[in-house]
C-alpha cells in the first residue's frame, strides 16, 4: 500500500496578487503542471524536475486569477505527467481523499481535489484530459468543472494530449465555480436563455455499478420543479468503442508531446504509468487519423443533440473511490470503465461540471451535466441554482465541508 502524503508542493517564489478583484479574499492552489515564475514544475516525476528549468512567467490562468485578487497558496502533486486516474504516485506519495480515508483521492488532479476537499483552500486549478479534474471531484465529494476546449487558454501549461486538454477548476460549491468561471471564462462562452431538454443517455448509466447508478437517480428527485428527465440512447453502439477512439487519439498526442523527451531521457516510471507510455509509442498515424474523424463525427453528433438548451445528465464516475494500493490489473479495469464515462464530453470538447449529489456504500460519487459548446457559464449558473435550491439534505451533502 502507498503512503499518503500531503497535497501540497511549496513554492519557492512569492505569486503576488491583485488588490480588488472577483476573487477578492478566496485562495486557491495550483496542479504542479502550472507555470508560477520562479517555480520548476516536476509534473509528478522526478526526472521531469530533474530536466527543466523555473518558469520565467506566470501560465495565463494563474495570471488572471491573480489579477482578479485571488491568494495562491501552493503547488498540488500530481499522477506522472498527467496520465492516469487513480491519485496514487510511487514517487510522492498518494495525497489523502479527506472524505473517504484510506481510498484514492482520484487523479490526475489529485492533490488539487485532496487540498479542496480538506478545507486548506477555497478552490484549486487541475488538468482535465481524460477526467483528471472530474473524476478526483466526484471521489473526493466536491464539485468540479471541465470547460468548453478551449475555453481557458492553456498557455504556460504542461500539455499532455492537446485535442482534450484543458484547464479545469475545483470548489466545494457550486457558486465557487461560478465565482472563478466568470474570471477564467471572462465571460465569453454563454448565449444567455434556459436549458430545456434533460437527457440521460441509458449508455452511460448503465456503465455504472449497480449501487452508484441507483444513488444517483434517487438524487435527481431533488432537482424539484427543474424539469422531466428524457431517456436517450447515445451511441449507435456501446460508449466502449467511443472510449477506444479517444483512447487511440489521447494516446497518440501523448507520444507526440512526450516521447522525444522520454527517449531521450529513459525516466524512471511507476507501474502503470510506463506501460501506458510505451503503448502510446506503438500508436501509427494512421489509426490516429482514422480516430480523429470518427471523432469528428461524434463531436457533430453531440452538437446536434445538445445545442443550446440540451444537457446530458450522467454519473461522473462508475463508482465510489477504489481503496488505496489495488492491484494494477484491478486499477487498469476501473480506469477502463471510467472512460467510457469521461469521453463523451472530451470526443466532444464539451464543458461538463460534476456536482456531489449521491453516496454509494459511504462513498460519495458525482452526478454530471454536459451542456453543448461554449455553454459554460450557463451550465455553471445552473449548477449554482441547483446548489440552492435543493432539498434541505442534499444541499447538506453538497455543502458538507464548510
């Protein structure tokens, strides 16, 4: 079993902030995968740090929350360079899931997810790719939100698979992520009017445990006068192909991004992360190209059903978080169910907020919204609303820390 550890990386440099601002008396932290000037990232792994050098600058999300008066407080850890899901780092430790001691705190965001959940501050940034700030959300019992691609500009951020990545945020309510998405978003990616159709793909809900599915759905009940659910089917399939294009498109760029680095210099990867790393290598062109229009095709797919007043409604993740050191076979299998959850909004660029509606077995799991492009500071004030609008007890689960 891996050691916890904390969360938190200190910096060796002061990031000043601005006097005034919409963030004005909120903290956050950072994932180790953001540039701070005079900060070396390590990105989870030694002899990443060991090879690169302080940031000169600010990564331009930092620079705005700052500008906008909020405190940075510190660095968080991070899987390996990004690329997993589970929080567990045979390097740094595994940072503690506050609200599930003794399970994983999910990943790749996870010191980010772990410093939320705990109280140490009022939000956190991570990465977002493949779930990295969706799934360490709905384990760790917090919100979370992936953005519109390329809603946030990614500048000054270490890539990882830049087709999905994007720059995702954490709080421990809703009207927090609102609250910094009006700073990170600068208002830009929202048409105004009302989400009116509420789908839930069959797809999607069936990919999840028996338990976690059925918590959930008695969690819609306290969404009150917000609508009638819509059962849709999704795919003209199963969400595991879809989970397979993404796969091969992620896995391509990850060798694109990272691979004359790791040939150069041989790093010493945990288990699991340097299987996955020596598959992306065996990805050809080919099946990348083949990925990337069928994906096309999926991103049109969603658009058409979504527009600007659909919402896909899913569970985050397919269950409560796994205990901390499973076996890598038993953690490749959950991280396989995962995706066939995270992809859609990733296959689809779309922004997706993640809320702590249910608990399975004790364990909190998230219910998610996905709303079309460029929807997000729409989804982000209707996740508020729900937030306040709840019954008395589900207001208290979302709310739990305070």
């Amino acid at each position: 079993m891996q050691p916890e550890c904390t969360p938190w990386i200190r910096l060796g440099t002061e990031a000043r902030h601005a006097e005034g601002g919409l963030l004005q008396g909120l903290n956050f932290a950072v994932k180790d995968v953001f540039a701070v000037a005079g900060h070396t990232n390590a990105a989870g792994n030694p002899d990443w740090l060991n090879t690169h050098k302080p940031a000169v600058k600010h990564s331009a999300a930092v620079e705005r929350l700052l500008g906008s008066g909020a405190e940075l407080r510190g660095m968080t850890h991070t899987d390996e360079l990004m690329f997993s899901l589970n929080g567990e780092n045979v390097h740094y430790g595994t940072p503690p899931n506050p609200i599930a001691p003794g399970h994983i705190p999910g990943g790749s965001s996870s010191g980010s997810a772990s410093a939320v959940a705990s109280g140490e501050v009022d939000f956190s940034l991570g990465t977002d790719t493949a779930g990295s700030v969706r799934i360490p959300s709905s384990f760790c019992g917090i919100c979370g939100f992936r953005p519109t691609h390329g809603g946030v500009p990614m500048d000054g951020v270490i890539p990882l698979a830049p087709a999905f990545d994007t720059v995702g945020w954490m709080a421990r309510r809703a009207s927090t992520l609102l609250q910094v998405g009006r700073v990170l978003l600068e208002e830009r990616l929202d048409d105004g009017g009302e989400f009116a159709r509420m789908m839930l793909p069959v797809e999607a809900w069936a990919a999840a445990e028996p338990g976690c599915a059925e918590s959930l759905r008695g969690a819609l009940e306290s969404f009150g006068s917000l609508g009638a659910f819509e059962s849709i089917r999704l795919t003209d399939g199963e969400l595991a192909a879809w989970a397979g294009i993404f796969r091969t498109i992620q896995g391509y760029e990850i060798w694109s991004a990272h691979g004359a680095w790791i040939t150069a210099q041989h790093p010493r990867f945990g288990p699991g992360i340097a299987e996955r790393f020596a598959w992306t290598a065996t990805i050809s062109e080919g099946a990348y190209r083949e990925a990337s229009q069928r994906q096309q095709a999926i991103a049109a797919r969603l658009e058409a059903l979504l527009g600007s007043e659909g919402v896909l409604v899913i569970p985050t993740a397919p269950c409560g978080a796994p205990v901390i050191g499973l076996p890598g076979e038993e953690i490749e299998m959950t991280r396989t169910r995962i995706l066939q959850l995270s992809c859609i909004a990733g296959l689809g660029g779309l922004p997706q907020v993640t809320l702590p509606l249910a608990k399975t077995d004790g364990l909190p799991v998230g219910l998610s919204l996905i709303a079309g492009r460029g929807q997000d500071l729409k989804l982000l004030r209707w996740a508020a609303d729900i937030e306040a609008s709840m019954q008395p007890a589900a207001a208290a689960a979302i709310n739990q820390i305070q």
